[in-house]
C-alpha cells in the first residue's frame, strides 16, 4: 500500500442507479453544492477498502464488505500532488438500500441513473471521469 494514498471514493449501484448525495453548500468546501458519491480522505494507515468501508458508514449508515467492491482503480489526487487517491464501483443489496440514512455531511441524497450523473452540470467533475472509465471498462 502506498503511504502517498489518500482517500477513497466509490460509484455504489443498487439495481441500476448511483447512490449519490449533494454536498453542503458552504464557502471555501471543495465542490459545494454538486453530487458527490459516498467516500472521503484516509484515517491513519486505513487501506483503501476501510477508508471506504468507514466513510461508507459515517455518511449513510450502511456497512460495506469487501465482496461487494467490483471494481477498483486508483488515480492521481486531485488534491494532494504526488498522493494516490482510489475509485471503486461496488453493488449495495436490497437491505442496504433500505436502511440508508443521511449523516452529518450533505443536504440529501438520492438514486441516480449513471447516464444523468455524467451529463449532470452540478456533479462532482473528477468523479464524471472516473465514473466514465468503470462503465467503459464494463462495456469492454
């Protein structure tokens, strides 16, 4: 594992939409206000997975496990020059989708179909990209 890791995003499908939130709208947050997927920075010697898995839980209340992660790639942080920063695509199951609830972070959250989250103006624009790359990459 890179130390120069540093956080961890995740497009999460149940059936065929994209759990997704809208970020607070505060002045100096980065992407206030745009659709964002669940995710954040890494804590401590966190492995990509657990950052995730953590986030994951904080934001939505949901607990992912690793089979569920089908996809994963990582990428230069927009952030934090020289660090690595990972995107994965996993599928949540019929009781996770029931029991999501908002966190402490974001206005709401809701589905949505992959196709409206790329054409989406308000949308976080590095997760467009990565998001593209796992759907050509399922596309073959």
């Amino acid at each position: 594992m890179s130390e120069a890791f540093c956080g961890s995003k995740a497009a999460l499908f149940y059936q065929d939409s994209l759990l997704v939130y809208l970020r607070d709208d505060k002045p100096g947050l980065p992407f206030a206000a745009c659709w964002d997927f669940p995710g954040g920075g890494r804590e401590g010697q966190e492995s990509p997975f657990a950052c995730l898995q953590r986030e994951t839980q904080e934001e939505f209340g949901i607990l992912l496990q690793p089979a569920q992660i089908i996809w994963q790639r990582s990428y230069p942080s927009w952030q934090q020059p020289g660090a690595l920063s990972f995107f994965m695509a996993g599928r949540l199951d019929a009781a996770q989708a029931a029991a999501i609830r908002l966190g402490d972070e974001g206005q709401c959250w809701r589905w949505m179909p992959p196709a409206e989250y790329l054409a989406l103006g308000a949308a976080v624009p590095y997760l467009q990209q990565r998001l593209q790359h796992y759907l050509q990459h399922m596309a073959g």
